[in-house]
C-alpha cells in the first residue's frame, strides 16, 4: 500500500498531529514510540523533524518523502501496488 498525497499538506498534516500528541499524550506516547523497532520510524530515517523544525528541516523531510514514494514505485511493480 503506498499512499501518495500533496507533500506540502502531508508535511503540515504531520506537524499538527506532532504538536497535538506531544502537547496532550507526551509522556506515554514517547515511551511507546521509543520501544518501536528502528524499521517503524521511517520519518525519523528520512530526517523529519516537525517539532521547532526550520525551513532546511522540512526540506530535508519532504526530499525524502519524494525518494521514498519513487523508489517504491521503481521497485514494486504497478499491478502489485495499491
């Protein structure tokens, strides 16, 4: 499954959702985060940063957002993908 939107709205709609979790579940969800497997937190791999994050952060984030989107479509063939 690889879902693919504007990168820009996936961008925003991932700091608010950052900024919502660590503003109301902070401790526990931290917890829960740092005990996933490295392969689980593909947007820290990629150098996303949502949190007091500057222009160059996002950059970097949405780069690899980019890469990653077309390296799955490279590799997985187009019947296969949903």
């Amino acid at each position: 499954l690889l879902t693919i939107s504007d990168a820009e709205s996936w961008y925003e709609n991932y700091a608010k959702m950052e900024r919502f979790l660590t503003t109301y579940h902070s401790q526990l969800l931290h917890e829960k985060f740092d005990a996933l497997p490295p392969e689980c937190k593909a947007l820290t791999f990629w150098g996303c940063r949502f949190l007091n994050s500057t222009q160059k952060d996002k950059d970097i984030c949405l780069r690899n957002y980019h890469r990653h989107n077309q390296r799955v479509q490279e590799v997985i063939p187009p019947e296969r993908l949903l």
